[in-house]
C-alpha cells in the first residue's frame, strides 16, 4: 500500500475515534447524549471493521482496546426496599455542634457526649445488594433513593462482592449497602476517558456487557444494610465487625469516637493522611454508633438526623475574573457568577465561581479583571475568597449590580425580613408564575428534576435546548410533545426518543407531596410539601386553594409558618399558576401520598401543650407523623387530641373543653401508641 494512502485511513480511522471519544466524554461527564444510541452502535462497529480489516490501525482509544464505552440507558428499574438516603454536610466545628445540640434537642437528652462510628466518605458510587439465604439475588444502584437502576450482572463482576455467604449469622434476607469505586492506580490507566475516578466508576458499572465492566477493577467497600430481617446487632460498629466476618471488605480506618472536639482531631489528622489512601475519600461520615437511638431520629427530607458527612477542607487556586454574569433562579434570586479563566483546582476544571449576593462583592470589591483566590469543597460550587489587590489593574471599576431583572427587564426588590428586621442580601425578580423567562426555564428545569418528576433523559441541557426551540413554555408542555419533531433533531433517534416519552409517560403517576414540591413554590421545600399534602388530603383541595380554603387553614399546620403563607397567598393569586395546575391534572395522576397511610394514628390530629417528659416535642411530632397522625398548632373543632404535659397553657385547655376535644394526659397519649 502506497504510504500516502496509509496515512489518509489512518487519519480517517482516527477522526472516527477521535468523535466517539467526544460522545463517550458528553456521556459519562455530563450526562448527556448528543448523539442517537443506533448512530454512536454504528460508529463503534465501523472502527472496528477499519482495525479488522487494515491491521496497522491501532489506538488506546478504540473500543476494542478499552472499556469506558457509553452503556445503555436502559437498565430495569428497581425500588429499593429502604429508601437509600444521602448525607448533609458539616465544614466545621459550628457545624458539628450545631448537627449535636439538634441530636440533644430531639432526643431530649442532656449528655455531653455522644459515641459516633466514624467512617472514611469514600467518593464512589452506592450500591445495595440483596442477599436472599446467603445468596446474592441483585444490586440496584441509588439511583433517587426510591429506585435505582437493576446492575446485578455488572456487580456480579466485582471479586469483593460475595455472592455466596454460609455464616450462620448472616441474615436470612438483607439488603448490603456501600461504595463501590476504582483506586486510583487503575484510574490512571483510563483517565483519558473520564473526568475523575468517580466517573470512571459510575461509567464502568453502567456498561451494558458485564464483560465491559470485568475489565476494570472495581473495589467495594461495605459500610450499612438497608430492608434487614431480624437485625441483632445494636451499633453500627457491632455490624461493620460482622460485615467483615461475613467475607465484606470493610474500611480499615473505621473508628468509635465520643464528642465534638475528639471528632475534629481526628479529622484534622486524618486530613493529612488522605492521599496516602490508594482511593479517593472526599470527607468523614460521622454515624450515632446505637442504632435504637438511630431509629428514634429518623430522617428529614433526604438525609438521617443520626449522621452527617464531615468534608475535608477546600482545594484552591488563582485565576481572573472575565466577567461577572448575573444569574436569575427559580425563585427569582439573582445570584452574580464570575466567568473566570478555566483553571484546575484538585482536579477539576473550574470556570465559573459563584459570589453569593451583590452585598458579598461590595464586601469584597469584587471587579472584573480581578486576579482571585477560587476554592472548591468536594461537590458544592466553588467559590470566590478573595481579591488580589496588588494586581489589580489601574483603569478598574467597580461593579454595578443590575437593578433590573436582566431576563425580563422588570425592577428588582430586596425583600425585608421581618424576623432579623433586616433588607435581605439577595435581589430579586417578583415577578409571578412564568412571565419571566430565565424563571421559567429554571422552573420547568425543577419540575423534572430528580426530587420532583424524575424524568430520565431529560436533562437541563435538554430543557434549554427545548426552550429555545419553543417545545416549552410551561411544565405541562412537557406532556405535549412532538417526538416525531424531537426524533429529527441533532443528537436524538428512535431509540432516544421512546426512552424519553416511556420516562414522561411514567412520571404522570406522582404522589401528592412530590407533586406540590415540583411546582417549585418558593419556600415549599420537600419537608412543607410533605406537611401540606398531609393535612390538604387531596389534588381538588389543593387546586382550590385560592377560592375554597382560607389561607388561615396552613397556619394550624405546624411546621407552617407565615412565612410559607405568604409564599402560597403570592403564588395562587397568579392566574397562571392557577391554569398550569388545572393543565397538569388533565395529565397526570396524583394521588395521596408516598407516607404510611395506614398508622393507628390515621386521620387523628394531636396537638401538645406543656412540657413532656423525657422526650423532646420533635420527637413525639415524628412518632405521630410514623403513625400516620396529623399535628396542629392550634385549638379547633378539627382537632382530635389535645396531649397535656407539665405546665400547660390553661387558655388551650379550656378552649379544647369547651369544643369538646378529647384531652390526654403524656402517659394516655404513649399508651395509644403503645
Ligand atoms: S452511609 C444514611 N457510609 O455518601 C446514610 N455513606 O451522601 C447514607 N458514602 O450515598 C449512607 N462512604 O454513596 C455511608 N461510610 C459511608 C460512606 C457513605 C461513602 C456515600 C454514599 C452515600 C453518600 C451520602
């Protein structure tokens, strides 16, 4: 073969793996797929064939060399028998203390210490395995702790994983919960491939051929169960020390230690020593060790009130500011970014750094053209520390924030808070419902999140790009779309295109909660929408809001403040707002609620006055709420129990008589919860 004719194949085979490795990049480091399933099969078949049929063709990053290729996005769906729960985060000493005196609050105790099992916070990807008579059955990945996607072959590949376990001791069924990840050695054999050891993970137990996920050696490491069945063991240290006699890897560095100021030395120590691990650890996980008192904390929203993750500090580097770009958020806030010159901060690419409010950049004097300090903590934004002064350039100015929305041109507010009787940092966009673009975009973009709909494939590049090309303007586009219109874009094909309308079609079956926490009204978070749900018992309810409930009925939800009133009155007096309600229930299905609905508490409202002994109120509210209960915070005619502790206030106790509310002393009311 003439050599000119060599080098014009291998230039061509090259460009072919050179646009696979962009997708295999957009895929695994953004989630996104920019090209259609049959299209990017066809590309990998014909590298292949190229290197089959001229054999001097030859590339690390061909598919038949390395694994790293895009799996499918079509593994079954699982649920989890327990919900997998993620961490809140602690940065500092004030944080560990205040995640304690909650512990105390709740617990109603007042012990100065408390025993922790503190864990390394290995950065990889959680999975739970499901072992059925010491067989391993299948493993889901986390997925949005309700479900997961069914890996069970791929974690089959994993040598750590037993799939046989004959200890007598070991439950008859049970779910094992932990990280699964790459050391960093192997990651340097793929690292072209992927972002960070985290991504490689992920990708590689992602592959559709268990044999693509064999090639690379993922490590697990077990760290706690979910559904167990006749669990004995009364701590957490008790059953990472059965964990290992099972045959699980556990963490070598797993300790028991007692209070805050113990806790912070060992991570002040353990800091140091990080990058000695042969994996990467991104922080500590701090657990409550008794798991009675585990039970009795419970969880808020999405995390335990018994453990929190404990980050290492930031990594931090130097760049320049380009620009400040003023960002409008779902809640209208305007949030100022500063564009920097990309630059690497412990291993990732950093090019935007957010500055908080405009109160933060006068503080700082942050300008554009600044040479600034950026620092980034594990997975929060990173963000501006400070300016160097000495650099900075003579013709400078100083930054004006915007009075107007830059979206939709209308004059921003700083809104006063009554309780610190101060303006607010932050400004705002007022503006209601969807008449403000960028707050309708990010709306449409909650709304599908993972929290709310869940929708797979449907990403937030792919609500900007269906924004700009008109296919949205409110959340209940969404179930109009045109898939033959879609199915001719750049980037997606049949195959795409029936995963996304099976993804839609699944998510009209919402519960209540979810449902009014996707509307994305401010102030109504997970936890609110949850209360609300509760006590407005249905979608006809809760769309009539505005014209059958005075908005007084939130007020004797506890846990419902003025605050969120505001926020409601605000957000139904909107007649958009209204009609996109009335548009979504024409799709959707929304029924009660994702709660335990049949308690022996149901239908039954309580409400405390008094002390109670020997427990905290937030922690007889929760076992209320576990069976099924309402609390209010105020005596009405709506109102079953009135509970009675030390010292009541008589006003209530009177009122309730004269209504005829049932009242019950501490020991009546635990009696009824037996
Ligand atoms: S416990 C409710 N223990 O951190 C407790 N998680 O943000 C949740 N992780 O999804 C899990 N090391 O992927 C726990 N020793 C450890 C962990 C750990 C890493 C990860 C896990 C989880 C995430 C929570």
């Amino acid at each position: 073969m003439l050599k000119a004719e060599k080098k014009k194949i291998t230039q061509f085979y090259l460009n072919k793996i050179k646009e696979l490795t962009k997708y295999n990049k957009y895929y695994f480091d953004e989630n996104l797929s920019i090209i259609d399933d049959k299209k990017y099969d066809e590309l990998k078949k014909e590298i292949l064939s190229l290197e089959k049929k001229y054999l001097f063709l030859n590339n690390k990053n061909s598919p038949s060399k390395s694994i790293g290729f895009r799996p499918s996005k079509n593994f079954v769906k699982a649920k989890h028998r327990v919900r997998m729960l993620s961490l809140s985060n602690s940065f500092d000493k004030k944080d560990l203390e205040n995640f304690e005196k909650k512990i105390f609050n709740f617990l109603h105790l007042d012990k100065k210490e408390i025993e922790y099992s503190v864990e390394p916070k290995i950065d990889g990807i959680s999975a739970s395995i499901t072992y059925k008579k010491g067989q391993m059955e299948s493993g889901v990945s986390r997925g949005d702790g309700f479900q997961g996607e069914l890996i069970s072959d791929n974690l089959k590949t994993i040598k750590d994983i037993p799939k046989k376990i004959e200890a007598k001791d070991f439950p008859k069924d049970i779910d094992i919960r932990g990280e699964i990840f790459i050391e960093n050695k192997d990651f340097q054999k793929i690292k072209d491939k992927f972002a960070n050891p985290r991504n490689a993970a992920s990708g590689s137990l992602r592959q559709k051929d268990p044999k693509e996920t064999a090639k690379i050696p993922l490590k697990f490491i077990a760290y706690t169960f979910g559904y167990c069945e006749n669990l004995k063991f009364e701590k957490q240290t008790d059953f990472l020390k059965a964990l290992a006699t099972w045959g699980f890897k556990t963490s070598q560095f797993n300790k028991t230690i007692s209070g805050v100021d113990q806790l912070i030395n060992h991570h002040r120590e353990f800091e140091k020593k990080r990058f000695e691990l042969s994996y990467d650890i991104d922080g500590l996980v701090y657990k409550i060790n008794e798991f009675n008192l585990q039970k009795r904390l419970g969880n808020v929203a999405n995390s335990p009130r018994w453990a929190t993750a404990h980050k290492f500090s930031a990594e931090s580097s130097f760049s320049e500011i380009i620009s400040i770009d003023v960002q409008v958020g779902r809640t209208g806030a305007l949030t100022p970014v500063a564009k920097i010159k990309p630059v690497n901060i412990g291993g990732v690419v950093v090019s935007n750094a957010t500055l908080h409010n405009e109160d933060e950049i006068n503080r700082k004097d942050i300008r554009v053209g600044d040479f600034v300090k950026i620092e980034r903590a594990g997975d929060v934004i990173p963000h501006v520390i400070s300016v160097d002064l000495n650099k900075r350039h003579k013709s400078s100015e100083k930054f004006v924030f915007p009075d107007k929305c830059p979206s939709c041109g209308t004059s921003v507010v700083k809104e006063f808070n009554n309780q610190t009787k101060k303006y607010d940092a932050v400004r705002r966009c007022p503006t209601e419902g969807y008449e403000c673009e960028k707050i309708a975009i990010e709306k449409i973009k909650h709304f599908i999140s993972k929290d709310a709909l869940n929708i797979d494939g449907l990403g937030k590049k792919v609500v900007e790009n269906f924004w700009s090309l008109k296919f949205l303007r409110f959340p209940q586009d969404i179930f109009k779309l045109d898939y033959e219109k879609i199915e001719k874009l750049d980037g997606w094909g049949k195959l795409s295109v029936s995963n996304l309308k099976y993804a839609i079609n699944n998510s009209k079956k919402i519960n209540l909660d979810k449902f009014i926490f996707s509307l994305g009204i401010r102030h109504i978070g997970q936890e609110n929408a949850k209360l609300i749900s509760q006590n407005i018992k249905n979608i006809n309810n809760f769309s009539n809001i505005s014209s059958s409930y005075n908005f007084d009925f939130f007020l004797n939800i506890d846990g419902i403040g003025e605050t969120q009133i505001k926020s409601l009155k605000k957000f139904f007096s909107n007649k958009t707002n209204l009609k996109v309600i009335k548009e979504l229930t024409k799709y959707m299905s929304i029924s009660k609620n994702s709660l335990n609905y049949s308690g022996k508490l149901k239908n039954k409202t309580f409400m405390f006055t008094g002390k109670l002994k020997d427990i905290s109120r937030a922690e007889a509210k929760s076992l209320i709420e576990q069976n099924s209960g309402g609390i209010v915070s105020s005596v009405s005619k709506k109102l079953n129990y009135l509970v009675i502790g030390e010292k009541p206030t008589n006003r209530k106790v009177d009122l309730a008589k004269q209504l005829g509310v049932k009242i019950l002393t501490q020991k009546e009311w635990s009696d009824l919860l037996n």
